[in-house]
C-alpha cells in the first residue's frame, strides 16, 4: 500500500496509525486517543480523498462519517489538499 507508506512518513507518531475494514473498504486513522475506546475523539479517515470524514471507534455502525466542514489538517499524501477549513 502506497498511500499507507506516504501518511506514515507524514504522520509524527507512525505507531498510532491504525487499519479498519468497514462498509467494504480499509480506513485508516492516527489513534493518538487508543484506537477502540468509545470515549476516543472523532479520527480524520487519512485515507480519504475528502478532507471531511471521520471515524470515532465507538460509534454504532463503525464507520465514516462526514463532518460539518475540512477541519482537519492539510494532508501532504494528497497532492493540493487545502486541509483546515476548507472545502
């Protein structure tokens, strides 16, 4: 996995990046909060071309979610990607 490779070498803590296989497809999030807990913060999807969906490990269907707006940081792995508050 290319683009796995290119957010690990971004990221500043490469071992909380985790893998999840929901609705068909792998996700992948920095759990700095642990990645299971239900009290953990909503995670960025890394892996998602859009810059507004998250995953929260104790949500009930365990997926992406949209949020309301990019609010995340801009995302060196995807070329043009504007990150924080951007559409």
């Amino acid at each position: 996995m290319r683009l796995t490779r290119l957010i690990a070498q971004a990221l500043h803590h490469p071992s909380t990046l985790r893998f999840i296989y929901v609705d068909g497809a792998y996700l992948v999030y920095d759990a700095l909060d642990g990645p299971c807990t239900a009290a953990a913060a909503v995670y960025q999807v890394l892996n998602d071309p859009a810059c507004n969906f998250a995953y929260t490990p104790g949500d009930v269907e365990d997926g992406r979610a949209p949020v309301p707006e990019c609010l995340f940081p801009k995302r060196p792995w995807f070329p043009h990607d504007r990150g924080q508050g951007s559409y």
